[in-house]
C-alpha cells in the first residue's frame, strides 16, 4: 500500500505498486484494469492522482486506456540487448518468461552463394542448418534459422539441447569462444509463410535480424536469420559519445 508520509509523489507509489501487480499477473495481459472510482477507493486519493499513475503505466507501456471501455494490462514486448552476443533462448530466459522452442527442421546443406560469402568459404561447403520456432505462454514470438560449418561443429545436429540454445552446444560442447557478431536488423511484413509459422495474418509487421558471429581468431562461424513478432518483441541498444570531425 501507499505511504502518504513518504517524500515519493502518491501517484508514483500508486503507479510503481500498479506495475508490480501486473508483472506478478495479478492483472493479465488484455485484462481490463479496476476503473478510476476503484482505484480512488482503494488508495483514497484524488481522481487527478489515479489520473497520473496510470498516465505513467501507459507511458511505460504496460497498459492502454480505450475510450469508452476502461484502461486494458498491455502485453509487454520482449526485448533483447545488442551491446552484447546473446542468443534467442538467453534473451527470452533472462526475462522470466516460460519459453518452448520446436525444431522445424535440422540437415546437413551446402553453402549457397550467400552463406559462403558470410562464411567465408566456397560454394557447396557442408553446413550445417537448424529452423526452430520459439514460443512464450505456448504462442510464437520468432522463427529462426541458423547455418554453421560442418567441419567446426561436426555432429551438432545429434546434440540433445540444439532446441533450447544453439550457442549453449557451440560454447560447452564445442568450446567455440565467439567474440564479436555483425548483425543488421530490418522491418518487413508477414509473407505467407512466416504467417502461418508465427500464427499471424500475412502482411502485419515483423523484426529480420541477420546475423554473421566470429570466433576468437576472426573466422566467421555462424550465420543466422531470426524473424520476430514486431508485436511482440523489440532490440534495445545503449549509444555513447558523438563522433567528432
């Protein structure tokens, strides 16, 4: 509860003690929130006070207000940090949230003109290739492929954990140590089978991350193309400093 003592504003306590209901899912994603009159029963305050606590939660994101209906728990994007190499698994991991992860398909390919110029090696090198979909609460967030050289990671696909992190296997299995990632990220809209992968309607909006990942020695070992709900999911990144001229 609030303490009308407390240096902190009322309608910071209020919005901070909101935000906790809803991360511990007493208040569920497209749950409609108790109305203005409720809160200010429950905390004794003023209208304008609930007002601003959850003006705050919507400036957060962790809820929306719909005219004329009340103000609705917003399902919160994850989000994934790029100032370091993390995988899918990690990120989703890192965040509590209860994840699934299906292999779609896991074979030996050849490097197309593309994967071997990533790679750096010749058309028709053995790779090896995994797709996977990974879910949160049961309902698909990405659809990810990954290709990675045969002669570095020979027998991964035979691996038990492949499904739950890729990176996992290179690192404990392999002692593959990766030191530095190129990756570009882009908008682009659901075709149809990214569509029906990820349970979506063909044309709604979705995140493309490809990846190139380095070893220690500067070789590139893997490359990977992740495609994310934009519904869903976000990148995060810190900046610092200017260039100067």
């Amino acid at each position: 509860m609030i303490d009308k003592n407390s240096s902190l504003p009322l309608y910071h306590q209020i919005m901070q003690e909101l935000k906790q209901q809803i991360k511990d899912k007493k208040y569920e994603p497209n749950q409609v929130m108790p109305s203005e009159a409720e809160l200010m029963r429950i905390y004794g305050v003023s209208r304008m006070t609930v007002r601003l606590a959850i003006d705050g939660l919507e400036r957060q994101g962790y809820v929306t207000k719909v005219q004329g209906k009340g103000t609705f728990v917003k399902k919160r994007k994850i989000v994934q940090e790029l100032s370091m190499i993390t995988s899918w698994s990690e990120s989703l991991l890192s965040q509590g949230l209860n994840t699934q992860s299906e292999i779609l398909a896991k074979k030996e390919v050849k490097a197309d003109e593309d994967a071997a110029e990533k790679l750096g090696v010749a058309m028709g090198t053995p790779l090896y290739y995994v797709e996977r979909i990974k879910s949160v609460d049961h309902e698909p967030v990405g659809w990810g492929r990954i290709w990675v050289k045969k002669s570095l990671f020979p027998g991964i696909l035979e691996q038990e954990n492949l499904g739950d992190s890729v990176y996992d296997v290179m690192e404990n299995i392999y002692h593959v140590e990766m030191d530095r990632a190129v990756e570009v990220v882009e908008a682009m809209a659901a075709d149809k089978r990214a569509a029906a992968l990820l349970g979506i309607r063909e044309g709604e909006p979705l995140l493309q991350v490809n990846r190139v990942t380095y070893n220690t020695a500067g070789e590139a070992i893997e490359i990977s193309c992740i495609v994310s709900r934009a519904d869903m999911y976000a990148y995060r990144m810190e900046l610092h400093g200017r260039k100067h001229k």
